[in-house]
C-alpha cells in the first residue's frame, strides 16, 4: 500500500534516481533516441538484462535503450507511482504483474496497443494462457510478461537415486497427500539431515507461494472485491495448512527452517529437496548440485503452481513521444524474441516461441518445467497484493502458529479472512480519478 506521506516523502530519493543507474551506459549515440527504462533487477539478473540491452543498443541505430536500477520492492515501485502519477515517467519498465492491477485504478499505466505489439510479432498466442489473462485488467492490456518465476520442487537426484525414489529423473508424480508425505518420509531416511528444506520462519512470502499452489491445486479461487467481503474456499485452505504443518515435523522438514538455512542445507547436500523459487537454480548448479526442478505434485488433484512474472509496462505519460512510444514497442518486441538468455537465471521466458525452440530441450534442467508457465497461478487481484507488497508478511503472521503447532487451521483461515476484510473496507490508495487518498 502506498500513501500519500509514503508518496510524499520519496520525492526526494526520486529526485536521485539517476545516481542508482551503476554502471549502466551513459551517453546517447547520435541520431538516435534515447528511452529510459526503469527495472529493480539485480544481482545475475541484473547483468543478464544488461547483456539484452546491449545487444540491442548494438543492433540498431534508431533508439538507445537507458536504464536506471531502483532499489527492489516499496522503495522501487513507490518511485514508479510518482512517476506515472506525475505524468513524467520512463518510456517502460519493469514490475512484477501482480503489482499491476493496484496501478490501473489510478491512470499510473497505460495500456499497450494489442494491434500494435501483433504487428511485431507479440500476442495472445505468444503467452500462456495464464500469462496472457493476467496481463489484462478490464478489457486492456496493461503489462506484457518477460518470464515466469514459479516455486517449485527442487530434487537432488543423488538423494533421491539413494533413496530409491528417482523416477524420471526427478520426483515421483504422486497424487494424494498421503502419498507424497510417505515418499518424502522415505527421502528423509536416505538424506544427511531433512527430507525437504523448506525456510518459513519470519517468511510470508514463503509460506504464502507454498499455501497458494496447494489451495491452487483443489482447483478453488481467492477473491479480493473492493468493498465486499474475502471470498476463500475454507475446506480448500484449512486441507493446504494441515499438509504444510505435517511436512515441517521436525524430521522430514525443520520445524525452525528459515529460507537462508533451508537454501544451505540443500545447497550443501544434506537434504534431497528443496522448496524455492526458480531463482535459487545458478547457486545450486554452481554448488555441484545434480538438481533437477519440477512442479510440487497435484496431491489435492490438479497441477497449479504459484508464480510471479517480470513484465514490461508503459508508466504514465501525459504527453508520450510518437516516436519513442514506437521504438518503446520495437525495443519491447525485440528484447522478448531475444530472451533465450533469460533461462540462465532459472526464469521460464514468457515468450512461448523461446521455450518451443529445439535448442531450449538442450537446456538443463529449465527445459524440464518449462510446461509449469501452462499451470501458474498469480496472487489474488488487488491493490494491496503482490511481490514485495505488505499483503504476504501479514498473511505469513496469520498462520505461521497453526504451521508449527498443527492445529488451529480455521482459526487461521478465519484470521485470514478477517484480515483481508479490514483491507477491503478501506479506501484503494488509488481512486478512479487518479488522486491519492490519505
């Protein structure tokens, strides 16, 4: 949730934007247009995106792509509101696509000409069916994705090749709750320490990525309507907590697991599976891990898996170049074509051609869950949900007692509820005219 003071009081660090670029280019060659582009990716993604970039810039000779590096999360996306609300925004950047429904409201985005982007090749059917319905709000599409970032199953086969399990190369595709706890069992007694890492401890997005695919998978939604009431399957949920409470006993996983433990324990060897983003794959091939990653198994009866995407958006402008808004399409268009290279950190790139491409079966292990971006599911739409929003952490307090203690689960699911309420009986930051509520 942004308010008005948070909104306020970053007009200062707004203001040095420009000083967070790195070590991005500076200097337009001649000629040229310049389009700034604003993105929060750091680290291997970070250079990853920078290589994109220059091959671009070094491509053509109609625009140069400039981008500024914010701080990830509030820091980065409050920026992003006052610029779009100020009218004087980038020509793209980048958001998480759960973000995005909060920024429509508020005229923050504007929508991406569908014609346009199928001129350059870019459309419906170069996306996932979930991909593609998320990046509309309304009847317009407001954010075309780069990739997807499910949570996943990670699997060291060497454990689990001792364990006797190993079946397609990774984890057998069990189908009830049960049978999955006695195969996990069954890893514990060949693994060093636990059967699964899984940190969780002080982590609502942790614990909301891993209870969002299990509810995902009995096949129930989650509605957030602006003023109404939560809309939860209780069944649904209070069945997902009871499994993830069984699975962090003490043997199979810690019962004290913190994510920075659970990624060492299974980096190190010690542990034949690991429940993370797809993010952690280059520091566990990098550690000589034989991992392989693959959906969590439909124990509640379907694939779901809960993800996040890196999408393009156009901020706000009021007085948008004709010419840059075009070569912001081209620069969009191209890079998505190109995105091959965004595999390596362990992304599902969203453009299904780059994924159908025979050189992607080569690529191992992402070629083996690149059918996960079919089953994805993303955060509920609201304003105050998403990657790095507050929504996550609060949940995480709601249930993380009944987590560990194995009891309680509608309580917590009620808990939930009521929480989500309290929000919705609140004011969207963001009102249909555009101006910020207090």
């Amino acid at each position: 949730m942004i308010t008005r003071r948070q909104l306020l009081g970053g007009v200062g660090a707004l203001a040095g934007a420009g000083a967070l670029a790195g070590c991005a280019p500076t200097g337009t060659p001649p000629g040229r247009d310049t389009l700034q582009f604003w993105h929060l990716l750091s680290g291997g993604d970070g250079v990853t995106m920078q290589a994109l970039l220059d091959r671009i810039n070094d491509s053509q000779d109609d625009y140069f792509v400039r981008p500024t590096v914010l701080e990830w999360g509030t820091p980065y996306y409050t920026k992003l509101a006052m610029a779009g609300s100020g009218g004087r925004a980038p020509e793209a950047a980048i958001m998480h696509s759960s973000r995005v429904p909060g920024y429509v409201p508020g005229g923050l985005l504007d929508p991406w000409d569908i014609d346009r982007l199928a001129e350059l090749g870019v459309g419906q059917d170069t996306f996932t069916g979930p991909m593609w319905d998320n990046s509309v709000v309304g009847d317009q599409l407001y954010s075309v994705p780069l990739d997807a970032h499910p949570f996943m199953l990670f699997s060291n086969r060497e454990v689990l090749r001792k364990a006797g399990v190993l079946e397609g190369g990774g984890f057998p595709e069990v189908g009830t709750p049960g049978e999955f706890v006695e195969v996990l069992r069954e890893v514990t007694a060949a693994a060093p320490q636990h059967g699964l890492s899984y940190g969780f401890i002080g982590d609502g997005a942790q614990m909301w990525r891993l209870f969002y695919t299990l509810y995902s998978q009995h096949g129930a939604e989650m509605s957030f309507p602006q003023g109404g009431s939560a809309k939860i399957d209780d069944e649904a949920a209070v069945e997902s907590l009871r499994l993830m409470s069984e699975l962090v006993d003490g043997e199979i996983a810690s019962s004290q697991g913190t994510i920075d433990a659970g990624i060492a324990e299974f980096s190190a060897g010690n542990s034949g599976l690991l429940f993370s983003g797809v993010w952690e794959l280059p520091p566990m091939q990098d550690a000589g891990i034989d991992v392989n990653i693959q959906m969590i198994p439909p124990v509640f009866g379907r694939h779901a898996v809960y993800a996040d995407s890196h999408a393009f958006v156009l901020p706000h402008q009021q007085d948008p170049d004709p010419q840059k808004r075009e070569d912001t399409y081209a620069f969009v268009a191209e890079l998505l074509k190109n995105s091959f290279d965004w595999a390596g950190a362990g992304h599902i790139p969203a453009y299904v051609p780059i994924t159908e491409d025979p050189e992607y079966d080569d690529l191992q292990p992402q070629a083996n869950y690149a059918d996960a971006a079919d089953h994805i599911v993303y955060d509920p739409k609201a304003w105050f949900t998403g990657s790095g929003a507050n929504f996550q952490a609060d949940f995480g307090q709601v249930v993380q007692d009944a987590i560990r203690s194995g009891e309680g689960f509608q309580e917590a699911v009620d808990g939930l509820r009521s929480m989500v309420d309290e929000i919705l009986a609140e004011p969207n930051p963001v009102d249909p005219e555009g101006t910020w509520n207090a």
